[in-house]
C-alpha cells in the first residue's frame, strides 16, 4: 500500500515525537524514582529517629518506662507513618509491644504498603524488618527499641498518591506533546508536500504535452525551491525543442522544396519540349543537385558529430601561424570589400584537430566578412590561458538581433526569415562549427552589441 508524503510525514513526526517523549518520559521517570527513594529511605531514617527520641525522652532519670498509655500514644504515632513500635528491658525481655496493643492495626498497615509497592514495583522483592536502638540515658543502659517496617523501604498512602499525580502530569505532558508534534507534522508536511504536488501536477502537464504553464509557487525549502525551478527549466527546455523541432522541419521542408522545385520545373519543360536541355540549363540542375548534395552532407556531418562518431586527428600546432596562413584564402575578399583586417595575440601550440580547427576559423571569418559592410574591421584575437585557449572573430558588421542569438548554432537556422539566397548561405555553418567545438570538449559563446563576436575557448 502506498501512502502519500503528507501521512509520511505526519507519521514520522509522530513516531519520532513518540519515541523523544517515551524516552524522555522513562528516563525522567527513572531518575525521579531512584531520587524519591533516597528520599523516602531519609525520610525512613528520620521518621525512625524521631520515635527513638520520644521513646527515650519518656524514660524517668531513674530508667523507667513510661505507662502504657504514653507508650501507646508513641505507637500510634509510629504505626502512622509505617512503623511498628517495640521496646526490649536490659535482658531482651519485650516489656511493650504496639502488635499487643491492636494487631490488626499493625497487620492491616503491613499489606497496604505491600499492596502499595506491589502495585508500583511489579518486581518488588519486599519482607518484614526490623531496626534495633539502644535506650542510653546519661551512660546508662535500659534496653532496646525495635522498629519494625515492610523494607528494604516502604511509599505511604500519601507518597503513592503523589506518584500517582505525578505520573498523571507526565502522561498528561506527554498525550499533549504527541498531539502538538502531529499537529506540527501534518502543517509541516503541508508545507513539503503542498509544492511537491503542485510539482507533480506541472509534471503531469509536461508529460501530456503542456510545456507553457510554469508554477509560479516559491518554497522557503531550498531543496523543494531548487526541485520547483528544475521543473521549470525543463518545461522551458521541451518547450523551446519543440519549437526548435517546428522550426527546424520547416527549415528543413524549405531548403529541400527549392531546389527540388526548381530541379522539377526545369525537367518538366526540358520534358514537354517547351525548353531545350542544353548544356547550361543541365548545368543549372547539376547545381540544384550539388546544392542539395552540399547540405545532406552538412546534416551528416552534425549527425556524425553530435553522434560522438566524429574522428580527431589531433596534433599539436601553433594557432597563430595557423591563423595567419588561414588567413591568407580570404585577402580578395577583404580587398573587394577594404575591410581591415588585425590578428592579435601570441604564438601558442594548440593540441586539437587541425583540418577541423581551420573549418571553424574559417567559417567564423566567412560569415564576418559577409556581414560586416565595406571598410568595415574584423579582429582575430587569440589568448593563452592556464587550461584553455581561446580565440575570438569580431567585426563591426550589422550584428545579430537578441532574440536570434540563442538559435544561431541550430541546424539550417538563419537570421533572414526570409530565406533569401543573397543574405545568406544554408544556416549549415555553425551549426557544423559547434558540432567541431563540442567534439574537442570546448565552448563557443557570442556576444553582439556593435557587431559580432564569436569566442571559442579550447583545452590545451
């Protein structure tokens, strides 16, 4: 059977504050008897006193027992507070006993205190005992005084009673701390389980599909804040793949359909003999084809990529010389168009792929120079730090609109919704440069404010 969080925790404060409030409750109990017992043996040892002292007190200078009814006064008193009064001459002779006197008194007051310490000590190992003290008066000697008692220590009617009250208090004590400890277990447990079950209903949300509605509840819990904030981000997260996955069939469908369109169009007309398949009509469909053939190639190379399938050759070379040579493909580019080129930084050895190094520095300087308008600037700036290398391309071109630059590395995504062919190439580029970047273990970020900037940090 499966409960839910609130019972579970409501169970566990309740079995925990059972547990604090048994242990405390025994142990306090414990402690308060073995004190009230030496209490009561003091006590015992005084009451004891107290009769020796009027018995001997009652004694004449000349060492004669007083008269019964003195002695009887004493007993009673005695009997009163558990004891049995007895009183031996110099011989050992009992010349006056309170058991003579009323014997059902002493016997009655006997089986109560064994009654009384049976019912508190269920293993009460108790038995008659007696106490013997001298009767001295000024040196002399004039017999003995036997006080007997239920031992080795005995609780009177008014101690059961106080240990009955007590009891009652602590067990009192105890009922209410259990219901304050539920009490507090079932608020805690709303507290816990109520964002957990507003979690669970947003996880139900996300697993039919809804991935727009976030839960807007903050907990105090850090753990339970933190659980909140991961279903949020992973609802943004599907959200934004879907959208992704949207976008992408669409960029995907429309790549596809123009060249095919066009291939289409132009076999059907070179079919229906309205065109003559010439030479450079056959080469305008050989380069629909190869244009097609370019960018399967691309997805696949990201697939191989993303795949973890892609082969590093690695080895080590200087980034700069290799910047510099890259560099060189480009000088009728940056001529047309008189940009100013600069390559900064130091000559560092680089541990990574070099073909595939160069297609990343290649791609990045490609779309700079085909964004940045005439006698623009592009700098390539290269950093050696402790862990990492990295390198930069930033150029002062028309720059990339905020809400664009999260998608920018997706497949076939481009900033021209409109898809024209003249701004812009298949949206393959960096998407194939992130790929590269991510195969080496690296990172590439882009800030765009006044231009672009591109950043790849690489480890040595």
């Amino acid at each position: 059977m499966k409960f839910s969080l609130k019972v579970k925790l409501t169970i566990s404060y309740a079995l925990i504050s059972f547990l604090l409030v048994g242990s405390l409750f025994y142990t306090t109990k414990y402690m308060f008897n073995v004190q009230f017992e030496n209490y009561v043996k003091t006590n015992l040892e005084k009451s004891s006193m107290q009769v020796v002292n009027q018995v001997i007190s009652s004694y004449d200078s000349s060492g004669n027992p007083p008269n019964d009814t003195v002695l009887k006064n004493i007993g009673e008193a005695a009997l009163a507070k558990g004891l049995i009064l007895s009183i031996n001459n110099k011989s050992g002779t009992m010349i006056w006993c309170m058991n003579w006197v009323n014997q059902q008194l002493c016997t009655n007051m006997l089986i109560d205190i064994e009654k009384n310490m049976n019912n508190i000590y269920f293993d009460f190992n108790g038995e008659y005992m007696e106490d013997t003290y001298d009767i001295s008066k000024n040196g002399d000697f004039y017999g003995t005084i036997n006080l007997g008692y239920y031992g080795p220590f005995y609780y009177s009617n008014n101690d059961v009673q106080f240990l009955n009250m007590f009891n009652d208090i602590f067990l009192l004590g105890a009922i209410l701390a259990l219901m304050i400890a539920i009490i507090l277990g079932i608020f805690m447990a709303s507290k816990i389980g109520g964002p957990i079950k507003k979690v669970i209903e947003q996880a139900e949300k996300i697993e039919g599909g809804d991935y727009n509605s976030l839960i807007e509840f903050k907990s105090n819990t850090k753990e339970v804040d933190k659980l909140i904030h991961s279903v949020n981000s992973l609802a943004s997260t599907l959200n934004r793949q879907q959208t992704i996955r949207k976008r992408l069939a669409q960029n995907y469908a429309h790549e596809l359909r123009t060249p095919l369109a066009s291939l289409q169009s132009n076999l059907e007309a070179m079919i229906d003999g309205i065109w003559e398949p010439t030479s450079e009509r056959l080469e305008s469909c050989n380069e629909e084809i190869l244009r097609l053939t370019r960018m399967l190639s691309g997805i696949d190379k990201i697939s191989e990529i993303e795949d973890n399938n892609m082969l590093l050759n690695k080895s080590t070379f200087d980034l700069l010389e290799f910047t510099n040579k890259i560099m060189l493909n480009f000088e009728s580019y940056i001529k047309d168009k008189n940009i100013t080129l600069n390559i900064e930084g130091p000559h560092c050895n680089l541990y990574a792929d070099k073909d595939k190094i160069g297609q990343v520095l290649i791609n990045l300087v490609s779309n700079a120079i085909k964004y940045t308008q005439n006698n623009g600037n592009i700098t390539i700036s290269i950093v050696d730090k402790d862990n990492v290398i990295e390198f930069s391309v930033a150029d002062n071109g028309i720059g990339i609109d905020k809400e664009d630059i999260p998608n920018i590395f997706e497949h076939l995504y481009r900033t021209d919704k409109s898809r024209a062919s003249t701004t812009g190439g298949s949206g393959m580029g960096l998407a194939v440069v992130k790929a590269i970047v991510d195969g080496h273990q690296g990172k590439i970020t882009v800030e765009s404010e006044k231009g672009s900037k591109f950043i790849v940090s690489l480890p040595k």
